[in-house]
C-alpha cells in the first residue's frame, strides 16, 4: 500500500484494498457497487438490434446470500475507515438497493436521505412487459445517529433557484462527449454522469476533504472531485479502467479554490455597529446611505445615528424611515467609497476576517488599508497559550 493515500486510482479488490486504509480517515464515500442485475440472455430491440446492456461479470452473483455477503464486508470497511462525523452516499437500482438500505442500517448508519435519480432519457422497456424504469435510488447516511454530516443547504437552495432541493433529481444518463468509449464502444457499462457527482460532492463534502470510490469504475467520482478541489481515492479491480481513469483525470483542471467557498452558508459575524466605528471601518462624521441614496443619516461616535430631529441605532433609524415597528439597519444602510455605495454588513465579515477569525490559535490584527480610506487600525499580534 503506497503511503500517501491521496489522488490516487489503487488497482485491486475493493475488500481487501480497503482493509488497508487507515481508521476515519475518510471525510465522504461515493458507492456504485454492482447492482447483481441478474441478467441471463441478452436483450434485442424491436429492430433485432442488442441492446448494450450490463452483462460483466463483475455484477453477477451466484445467489442473494452471496450478494449479501459481500455487501455486508464492504461496508463495514466502509464504516470502519469513515471519520466520525463522515458521511456515505450508495447508489442502486431496485435490485440491490433494498437490500443495501438493510445492511447499512444492520451496521449501525443512520439513514438522512434516499435520493432519486430520475432519468431524463432513459433506455425504454423493450419487451413492454414492465413499466420503464426510469430512476435509480441513491441513499445517503452518516456513519450513526450523532454525527456532525457536512451539509450544505443554504447553498443548494440558491443552487436550485432558492427553492429548497428535493430529493428528485432530473439529470440525464451519460451520452454524448461525456460517454468515454473505446474502439467506438461505451468503456464503462455503467458510466455516472458528472451532474450527479458534482451535484453529491457540492452538497456534501469541503474543498480539501477526502472522498472515497471504492468501485472506482471509469472515474466519474474521482473527476469531479478534482474539478471540485477535493483529494479523492479510487478502487479499481480492473486494469482497463484504472487507465481509463487516469488518462481522465490528467484532463481536468481544478476549479479556483476562492470560486469553491459557500460564501452563501458563512454565519453572520456578531459585530456590534460600534466595533466598526472604534476601528475606523466607518468614521465618526460620515453619513450613512439607503441604497437609493433618497436618505442620509450622519454617524456619531457612539454609534448611534442621527436624522432630522430623530437619534437611534442603525436599527431604529431604518424602520423610521421607512414607517415600519422595526427594520434590519445592516441591510439598509451604505457608505461611500471611491464614489461607490458599500453595504455596512459587508464590513462586519472583514472585522471579522481580521480581528476575530484565528485558524492557528493566533489572534493577529492588521495595519491595513479599505478601498482608499487609511484605518487607524491597531497593529499587533496576540498569541494564545494552550
């Protein structure tokens, strides 16, 4: 086992590759584990043509108990190699996904949600025997009750148009440019389409965490998690797609780290106006805007605002204006820089960037300079003793 367990694609049974993965390591899992389709003859269309079904021999069982067996043994590695506060996503069909639901919840995850994939395109029934299948159901669960999961929800409602994001997904199957094929042919049976892992990655999972593929296939998990800057491991039995794989990721550039933040899920920084005008964000003197400029109020230096005869906080001299009991004044108010109108609430992030924000267990505070306007801002550094 190669010591730097990081953007790798190993070569090797799943089982027993996992095996050799530290303990709760892994920050998210991405499981497309053979669905034991049970296919025996193969499948025409109404035109006599074959249709490219999954007939490998990796998807196939000699019985239920077997399947169960194995299912079972990957993932309690699975949950063996999972950080406390991980998360797994499996994907199946209504051939195995059942059965896996069981089996993760015999092993002690806790079930969050069971997404599905509806197909835009589906392939169509055939022999018009059943109805079209038309989805396939993916679970996620946190590895138990208690744990901490990553989940970004405020970003996947903004994802999808600031409407909450259900758990029906439209996302066509792979075709096009992205099917990889070889020869002409499909490389990998069942290729994922990028959309679905972007849309698991985005929503679960941080730039720099570790994500997990333990039936790695043509690599669509690994992809993603590149383009989306997370480090990511692949399990392949195959040589074929090991390489596939490979010569995949060398095409994918990362997107920028600072294009990868959720600005969207930051917590409101719990800054009093007045921290502002003590460090100069906002000086005592200026005036204060509403956003259409109709209104002004001057700032004292106690932090409170004062417009015709009326004397009061961001707060209250907002909801005067605008005839209301009470009003949000970091979201009414601006100030002027560089002849440009900046929101107050923008700089209660940069106070907090600068003054309250320690990664290191250092409190640093910065001479610095705002959009043109020289801050009186102390300049030292604080270090904290454990």
């Amino acid at each position: 086992m190669q010591e730097n367990l990081q953007n790798i694609i190993i070569q090797g049974d799943c089982i027993e590759v996992l095996k050799q993965i530290p303990s709760k390591s892994i920050d998210l899992i991405f499981a497309d584990p053979p669905y034991n389709l049970q296919l025996k003859n193969e499948l025409f269309r109404p035109n006599q043509t074959k249709v490219d079904g999954v007939f490998d021999d990796w998807d196939k069982f000699d019985s239920m108990q077997e399947y169960d067996k194995f299912t079972k043994l990957w993932l309690n590695e699975c949950k063996r190699v999972l950080k406390d506060d991980a998360a797994i996503w499996v994907i199946g069909s209504y051939h195995n996904i059942f059965r896996v639901g069981a089996i993760l919840q015999d092993l002690g995850f806790w079930i969050l949600n069971d997404i599905l994939w509806v197909k835009t395109n589906p392939m169509p029934n055939f022999k018009g025997t059943r109805f079209n299948n038309a989805h396939e159901t993916l679970i996620w669960a946190s590895k138990n009750k208690e744990s901490n999961f990553t989940f970004h929800y405020k970003s996947l409602k903004v994802f999808n148009d600031d409407l909450q994001m259900r758990s029906d997904w439209y996302i066509p199957i792979c075709n096009g440019d992205e099917r990889i094929k070889v020869n002409g042919q499909k490389a990998h049976s069942t290729q994922k389409p990028e959309e679905l892992l972007y849309r698991v990655i985005l929503s679960s999972s941080n730039v720099g965490d570790l994500i997990l593929d333990p039936f790695n296939g043509s690599g669509t998990t690994a992809a993603v998690a590149k383009k989306l800057n997370r480090n990511y491991i692949g399990i392949e039995k195959e040589e074929f797609y090991v390489k596939i794989t490979n010569e995949r990721l060398e095409k994918i550039q990362p997107i920028q780290r600072e294009l990868l933040e959720y600005l969207i899920e930051r917590p409101i920084p719990k800054v009093p106006f007045g921290n502002l005008i003590e460090k100069e964000f906002i000086k005592t003197g200026e005036y204060l805007f509403s956003k259409d400029r109709k209104y002004q109020a001057q700032v004292m230096a106690d932090a409170s605002l004062t417009w015709n005869e009326e004397v009061g906080s961001i707060h209250k001299i907002s909801a005067i204006i605008l005839g209301n009991p009470s009003n949000n004044g970091w979201k009414y108010w601006f100030v002027e820089r560089n002849n440009k109108l900046i929101g107050i609430d923008d700089f209660r992030f940069e106070y907090s960037k600068l003054f309250l924000e320690s990664d290191d267990k250092t409190i640093q505070l910065f001479d610095c300079q705002k959009s043109g306007e020289n801050l009186a801002v102390y300049s030292l550094q604080i270090k904290l003793k454990k």
